[in-house]
C-alpha cells in the first residue's frame, strides 16, 4: 500500500496500527516498520522524527549525535595550513583512553580538521563531546607515518647539526606549507637551538612529529555529517526478526536504530539487509 504521506503520528489500533499525516490522513496498517533514517543530511529527508513515532511505543533513544563528521579544534596550525591535506595515521583520546584509530588523509581547515583520517575517529569524539559532554577529548596525529619516530629523530638531529634552518628541517618529510608552523613545532617540543644537544632536540621535535594532539572542542553539525550514531536502543529490538520487544507488529530497519559501521559501504548495506529482514513479517 502506498500512503504517500510523512508519518507524523502511529497508534494502536484494533488491527494493529494507525498511521496519521499532519495533515489528518490516515492508514491502516497490521504491522509498521519505521525505516526513517537518523539525522544527517537533513535536506535528503531524514530528519530524526521515527524517534518519536518509536518512542510512542516506549522505546528508549540512545541521543542521536553527527558521526563520520568534521571536527572543531582551536589549533592556529589548522588555520596556517588550511586547505593542506596530509596522509596521516590519527587515534581519538578521551580521557586519557585511546580509541578509534584511522590511516588516511587529514584536511586542515579554518574550523579544524576533516578529511577520511578526522571522520573515521569521530564517532568516538562525537560522543564523547555532544552527548557526555566530555571536555578531555583530543585527537592524536602522527602527521609523518612513513618513518619510525627512530629514523626521524635521528634525521631531523643530523639536519640540525648540519644548521638547518627552523622552517626547513621538515624538507621532504612534509608538504612546502609545513615551513610555516616548524618553528612552532620546535618551541612546542621545547627543543630550543643551544639549550641542549641535537640528539635532545631532534628526538623532542620527532615526539611533536609523530604525536600532534590537536583538543577537539565539538564537532560540525547534521549537515556535515554521514552518518548518525545514536537511535532506537538495539537491545529494545529481536535481532532475528528486527521486530520490537516492547510492541508485536512494529518492526525498524537501517539508520533508524543504534548501529552503525564505519564508512565503506558498511551503514548502506546495514539499511538494505536489515530493510530485507524486517519485511519478512509474519
Ligand atoms: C553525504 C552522505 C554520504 C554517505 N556515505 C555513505 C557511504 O559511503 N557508505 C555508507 O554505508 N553509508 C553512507 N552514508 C549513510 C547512508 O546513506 C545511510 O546510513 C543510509 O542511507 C540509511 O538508510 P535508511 O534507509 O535507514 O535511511 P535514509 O536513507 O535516511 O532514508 C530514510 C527515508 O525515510 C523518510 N522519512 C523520514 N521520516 C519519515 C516519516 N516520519 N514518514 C515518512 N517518511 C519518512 C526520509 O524522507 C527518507 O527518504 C552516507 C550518508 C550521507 C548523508
């Protein structure tokens, strides 16, 4: 049956459900399954209103906060590099416990870091910041994988011996814009030319290198954000048939409900196999 409306209101009913418009109009319905999606990209439909419809039914919602989002930090780097990209590997700390990990690029922006290395860590930082309200969250980066913090010690002390400039001991190491903030590495890595040996210095500098922590304030909002990590609690719902525990005959399929995967397919093929199950209804 094709109804054609926005569901705005579900009730039960003596064969099961009815489904209302805003508008007054109203379907009738033996089973349902709110298949709504979360809250990202709201202009693509989604808009976070099976929240409530499920909530009618006494289902708990676990917040819903953006995921696979760019990330707010307060860093004068992001803004001296805005635009640079960089291959990087990045973990999310957050209270002093590492989480998500991610290999991939990092975009520096006015606003802070996107890129596929800043959204695979996010869902973990979103959380943390938008629904715990944590205010110990970073993200760490090690802005050159590519050499062992060994090699790049050593590197980086032969160049200072050999009187390197501040702006150009990463030469080769890292993009040309990276002159700009080199001096700022050394005074963060407290390497001071004079103060101590070049081994010293060159070893603190690759510790910055390969160990950036950038704080993560918050993150940007539903209209940058892939997916959405919250939802319909999981637990309130029978995972052989997707049908609700708490009421027969409604069942959820895809973004609706707390699951998520990570980017790679993962979230499109959740909503597709879990549509498919949730529609062999009894
Ligand atoms: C920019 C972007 C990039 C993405 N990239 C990837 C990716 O690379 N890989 C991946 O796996 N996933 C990706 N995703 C996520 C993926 O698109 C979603 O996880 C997936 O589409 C969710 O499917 P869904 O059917 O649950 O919800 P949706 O696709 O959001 O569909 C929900 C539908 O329900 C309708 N609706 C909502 N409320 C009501 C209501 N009350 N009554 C009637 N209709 C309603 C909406 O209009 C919408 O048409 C991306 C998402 C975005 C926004």
């Amino acid at each position: 049956m094709k109804a054609d409306f926005e569901a705005a209101d579900i009730t039960a009913s003596s064969g099961g459900f009815s489904v209302a418009s805003a508008a007054g109009r109203t379907v009738e319905a033996r089973a349902v399954i709110l298949a709504g999606g979360g809250k990202s990209y709201p202009a693509l439909g989604a808009n976070g209103s099976c929240y409530a419809l499920a909530g009618r039914f006494g289902h708990h919602i676990v917040p819903p906060v953006p995921s696979a989002v760019p990330l707010l930090v307060k860093d004068p780097m992001c803004q001296a590099l805005q635009g640079q990209k960089l291959m990087v590997r990045a973990v999310s700390l957050i209270a002093g416990q590492a989480g998500q990990k991610a290999e991939g690029e990092l975009l520096f922006a006015q606003y802070g870091l996107s890129g596929t290395a800043a959204l695979d860590v996010s869902e973990s930082l979103s959380i943390a910041v938008n629904r715990d309200g944590k205010k110990d969250a970073s993200v760490i980066v090690d802005l050159i994988p590519f050499m062992s913090e060994e090699d790049l010690a050593a590197e980086l002390s032969r160049r200072m011996e050999a009187g390197w400039s501040a702006k150009d001991l990463g030469a080769g190491l890292l993009p040309e814009k990276f002159a700009l903030i080199m001096p700022q590495f050394l005074g963060d890595a407290g390497a001071s030319a004079g103060k101590m040996s070049h081994g010293e210095a060159g070893r603190r500098l690759a510790a910055v290198l390969k160990s950036k922590k950038f704080a993560v304030q918050g993150t940007r909002g539903w209209n940058e954000a892939e997916f959405t990590s919250g939802g319909v609690d999981a637990r309130e719902v029978k995972p052989r048939t997707l049908e609700s525990k708490l009421r027969r005959g409604l069942y959820f399929a895809g973004e609706v409900l707390d699951v998520q995967g990570g980017r790679g397919g993962h979230n499109l093929a959740w909503a597709w196999a879990s549509g498919f199950v949730a529609g062999l209804t009894e």
